[in-house]
C-alpha cells in the first residue's frame, strides 16, 4: 500500500500527506484536519469511512478541496456510504478491489448511480492490463446473477509466495480456459457474479460460505442487509461450527429485540442470525479492517 501511496504522488507530481492515526480515534478533529492540509483525495479502508460517518462528523464537512474519495480493502457498507455522498455530493467517489497477490486492485467502480442502502456496492470491472473472470464449481464461466469465484490475470498478478511452492501452486495456477500454452493465473478465493448491466457485485469470501439448515449461504449476503438497518453502525457475521449457529456481531444503538424484527422482514427464515452479540465498538486489526480472527476466537472461547 505504501508503494501506490508514495509512486502515485510523486508521479502526478503532487503531496502525500500521513495523517496522524490518532485522528481517526476523533472524527471531530480529523475533518477540520483535512480542511487544515486542503486535502484533495482520500484513500481509506471502509471501517475509517464509517467511522466518520457514523460519529455524525459529516454534518458540517466544509470540505470544497476533497473531491476524489477512494476505499479499498473490505466491504464498503452502502449505508455509511450514502452518508458520504450526500454530505459530498460533487465528490468523485471509486470502490477499489484487490488482494496482495495482484499488487493490491484489480477491478474498480466510479460510483455513477444511486444505490439504496440494502444495495452492494459493485466492484466495477478490470484495471487497464488486468483481465478478471467467473468461474463456477464446474470450471465454466457463470452466468449473470451466478456467484463464482473470481480468477484473475494480468500484468499485476504476482509469480507466487516467497519460498512457499506448495500454497503457490493452490492459488497461482494454470488458467482453466486456456489449454493451448502456459499461462498463470490467480485464484483469489472471492465469489462474486455479473449483474445484468454487467457490473461485477462482490458477495463474499469463499472460506464464509457455510452451509446451515440444508442452504448454502454466504455470510456476506446476511452483512450487506443487517448493514442496511436503521440504527446499525457496522456488523459482521460469523459462524459457530460447533454449534451450528449464524453469530451476528454489531454497532449501534438498535436493540437485538428491533434488529430481529427488521431483519425478519429482509431475510429468509434460513439466513437469519441464531444470536446478536452487541459490541461498544468494533474489533479493528493492525490494518484498520475489522478483526474477524478476534471475533472468531471469542466465538471459540465460548463455546
């Protein structure tokens, strides 16, 4: 990440401010900060932007200079996002997507339409000199509205773990469409699908697909709709193969009686959480992402 940030502005000639992390801890200094500096662009995981939003410190953002908004690195929740663009409206807004394996983004989306709040947010199409694909469990490419999971190759796509051959071998691998010569392509292990006007819509990763009550389910799918809700600020699902339970943890200040009621309403019967673990706030790792191993370990030490 460091890299993109540094060689971007140096080659368009232009400032790399590091905002202090701190500020991110007190949204209510952090806006004055970016007016302060005249920041024009942003690049920030989706849990900094919610966080923002949430905290209520969009109300009065005065922020004429930021007008590119970029977000990468896990699922932008559509909600907090709508916040943004209506207190920024005239900003440029892009939803960057891309594993380390493939130098970081591979597919990218200008927000050019209104999206409702129970709405994913696509991850658009192929970078210049990236080529992205969908392939199902039988190895043809899906169909629109088919989840499969997402191959891709390109100029970006990496040769391979360090001094790991046998994880390199299950992710780099031959491209299944191609048998006239050698050609290595990347298994990301994400599934996503085309939806009719041809944009690629991220459902989840491959690993949160469970299989509960005789459904397959992605974890995913129940995030983006519990995300929509009234009085949620993030949530995250996870789930308890011991007991075969759909755990949602979330923010907010909804009551698990309301969040029930609502997501009864949203959710087939079979895709509704078994238990809602309320949270002050929400575990965040060493990248700012939400901490789904710490949640998973709580899950473990409880059981």
């Amino acid at each position: 990440m460091s890299v993109l940030d540094i060689f971007q502005t140096i080659k368009c000639a232009g400032k790399l401010i590091i905002i202090p992390k701190m500020l991110f801890t007190f949204p209510m200094k952090l806006i004055p900060y970016l007016k302060e500096k005249e920041i024009n662009t942003i690049y920030w995981v989706p849990s900094a932007m919610c966080q923002v939003a949430n905290m209520g410190a969009l109300v009065c953002p005065e922020l004429s200079t930021l007008h590119t908004i970029l977000f990468a690195g896990e699922v932008m929740p559509t909600k907090q996002l709508n916040m943004w663009r209506k207190a920024l409206p005239n900003a440029m807004y892009a939803n960057l997507f891309g594993p380390t394996e493939v130098t970081d983004i591979c597919t990218y989306y200008i927000l050019d339409r209104e999206l409702k709040d129970t709405e994913s947010v696509p991850i658009g199409d192929a970078c210049d000199n990236m080529n992205v694909f969908i392939l199902n469990n039988e190895g043809k490419q899906t169909e629109i509205f088919e989840p499969g999971e997402m191959y891709v190759r390109g100029s970006s796509v990496a040769y391979g773990y360090y001094n790991n051959p046998e994880k390199t071998s299950e992710a780099f691998v031959q491209n299944p469409l191609n048998t006239a010569y050698p050609e290595i392509v990347y298994k990301t292990g994400d599934l996503v699908y085309r939806n009719e006007i041809d944009e690629i819509i991220y459902v989840s990763r491959k690993d949160f697909q469970i299989k509960h009550m005789g459904y397959r389910i992605e974890l995913g799918e129940i995030e983006t709709v519990a995300s929509s809700v009234d009085g949620i600020d993030r949530v995250c699902c996870m789930y308890d193969k011991l007991n075969s339970h759909i755990v949602l943890f979330y923010t907010g200040c909804i009551k698990a009686n309301e969040l029930k009621k609502s997501l009864r309403k949203l959710l087939p019967k079979y895709m509704l959480p078994n238990k809602y673990n309320f949270l002050d706030e929400m575990p965040l790792n060493l990248n700012g992402k939400i901490d789904r191993n710490g949640l998973l370990k709580s899950i473990e030490e409880d059981a």
